[in-house]
C-alpha cells in the first residue's frame, strides 16, 4: 500500500486523520469497511447468478452464458443493465409507496446482516454480544417484503403467491429458530465470533456431528426460507403466473432477483458459521503438520470454500429435485422439521448433563 501511495500524500492523509476526534475516525473506518463488505457481497450475487447458470448447464449437458465477455462473464452485468432500462410499471391502483418499499424490504436485510458475520479471527464490523438475535431479527424482515409486494399490487394472483411464500416462510423459520437454540446450547453465546470460537481444535470440535440434525433441518429450511427450488411454490408458473412479484418489472424486479441470490449467499456463510467453524482451518487438528503452519491457521479462505460449497448444493438440489406440492413442503416444516428439533434440544440437555461432545 505505501508503495502505491505517494508519502506525501500519505503523511497529508495522517495528519487530517490523527486531527479527527475518537467518534469521527471510528465512523469513518467503519463506513470504510461496510462499503468495502457490500460491494464485495454484491459482485458475488451478481457472479452467482452466472455461476448457477453454468453449474445447472454442466449437470443437464448444456453449455450455460457463453456469448457476452469472454467465457460468458459479462452476462451478469449484462443482466443488470437490461433490467436497469427498462420501464418500472407501477399498478394504477396499486400502494404505491409500499409497492416500491417491498423490494427493498427483501434486499436489505439480507445485506444488513454481514455486519455480525466474523470474516477472520480479527475482523468483524459489529462484535455485539447479541449478534446471533440480531440475525434472527433481521432473517425475519424479509417476510414483510414479500407480504407487502404481494398486497400492494392491488392484484389477486400476487396476493395469493405473497400469502403462499409468507406462509412457507413462517413454517421454516421457525425450524430454524429452534435449530439456532440448538447452537446457542453448544456455544453457550449469542456472538457469532464466540460461536466459531467454540468449534476451534479441528474438524472434530465443529458443530456439525453433535447437532447432525439441526444442520440438515437449518440448511433445508435455509433453502425453503429463499424460495428455492424445490420449495419454490411462490413462482409456480402453471399455478400462480410468477408469484408476489408478478406485477413488478425493470430495476424493481431485479432487487427482488438480487435479494434471493443474497440470502442464498448469507444462509451459506451462516450454516458454515453454526456448523462447520467458519473461518477455522479443515486440518486445524493435524498436529503434524507442525505449530504454526499456514494450513492450520483460520483465514477467510477457509470460510469462503465452505460458503461456495454450500452455494453449490443449492444449485445442486434445484438441478435435481421436480417441485414439490405445496401440502409435501407445508407438512415438512410444521410436522417433521419442528419436532426433530424440540426432540433434538432435549437431547442436547441431556449431552450437557453428561458432559459428551461440545459439553465435555
């Protein structure tokens, strides 16, 4: 970095920032690193969509984005600028305040919640103590976006697909709420930081074994709570046109397309936190390699394979699995995946009590 920067200009840059008080510097650091995390969680979104195309062509033996940018990268910018032109249609008798609130409603807290999420052992932007409430808080607020979207269009097919998707929602989260305390047991914190420090030792130590079910309930509901193939009953198309989003178009739309590849991004990042150690190395518990050696130091790298694992077993399950029926996903989440995990919790009270796994 101070080869790249003249030293003049850098001694300038220090002298106004040592002359700023506590409250300024700390805003602007933070305002810094918030920019520097939401660009980056964008550019992913926009490169998932194009991964996801390539991923599903690979598995049906198609050739997948091939026309724009070499190897077909730039489609994905080709896509935004196309949506960007067109025309957002607004209902005549639509709220239109709310009609053009919701798309937010879906996007932002999916953005939002990358201030809690631990990158490395040493960088967070917000290490609150109630980080793990704050996700849930915030994983919740996307309900009321497709409500809102579905409501506000003044139009009968989006409301039904809105109060299709909310219901689906509802039945997952609260799945996956009960999976999270499940966590909070073994880790004895609500801070995502302390979370992933309990799984520190090795693959051994993560939480993936002792809370074997929570992890599958967490992840599928993860994939229902995105309205992802097979549990997208919102865009059954024979069925319901496009679901709640069926009125939108243009830039309005998009922000509905990008809240979906969001969440798809922050479900991963979050299982590989609760589960599977996070940041903390795969071979953190190989002795011989040695004290100190590069592969068994937790980094950002280890947290990001892990997060585009996941990511491809969402393009997995959807390149796989036929759509199911709207009575299969309603019975899965309220009458398997709600008492797997109350049995489960008890059953973690009892590992506490006998001092096995996390507790030992």
């Amino acid at each position: 970095m101070k080869a790249l920067i003249p030293d003049f200009v850098l001694n300038a840059w220090l002298s106004v920032w040592g002359m700023l008080p506590p409250l300024m510097q700390y805003l602007v650091e933070t305002t810094f690193w918030i920019m520097v995390v939401m660009i980056t969680v964008i550019l992913s979104v926009a490169f998932t969509t194009y991964f996801e195309r390539k991923v599903i062509g690979a598995m049906q033996g198609r050739i997948g984005p091939n026309r724009v940018g070499p190897l077909g990268l730039g489609q994905p910018f080709a896509d935004v600028i196309k949506l960007l032109v067109k025309e957002v249609i607004v209902p005549t008798k639509s709220n239109r305040f709310l009609f053009i609130i919701a798309p937010l409603l879906t996007l932002i807290p999916a953005l939002a919640t990358w201030a809690v999420i631990p990158l490395t052992d040493t960088f967070v932007i917000a290490n609150i103590d109630a980080g793990l409430l704050y996700v849930l808080s915030l994983t919740s607020v996307g309900v009321y976006g497709v409500i809102l979207a579905g409501w506000a269009s003044n139009s009968k097919y989006a409301l039904l697909g809105a109060m299709r998707s909310a219901a689906q929602i509802v039945a997952y989260e609260i799945a996956m709420g009960f999976a999270l305390v499940g966590v909070l047991m073994a880790a004895g914190s609500l801070n995502l930081g302390v979370i992933t420090e309990a799984q520190s030792g090795g693959f051994l130590n993560w939480f993936l074994l002792p809370l074997l079910p929570l992890f599958f309930v967490y992840l599928i509901s993860g994939v229902a709570e995105t309205n992802r193939a097979p549990f997208d009953v919102a865009e059954g198309e024979s069925e319901i046109v496009a679901g709640f989003h069926v009125e939108y178009s243009g830039v309005a739309f998009a922000l509905f397309f990008l809240g979906e590849y969001a969440n798809i991004i922050l479900i991963s990042a979050l299982t590989s936190i609760f589960f599977l150690g996070g940041y903390n190395s795969f071979f953190e518990g190989w002795t011989f390699l040695g004290e100190g050696h590069f592969l068994r130091e937790p980094a950002l790298l280890w947290l990001i394979i892990k997060i585009c694992f996941f990511i491809f077993v969402f393009f997995w399950l959807r390149a796989t699995f036929p759509r199911y029926r709207y009575d299969q996903i309603m019975r899965l989440g309220w009458k398997v995946f709600i008492p797997v995990t109350i049995v489960w919790i008890v059953v973690e009270g009892v590992m506490s009590w006998m001092k096995v796994g996390p507790w030992a």
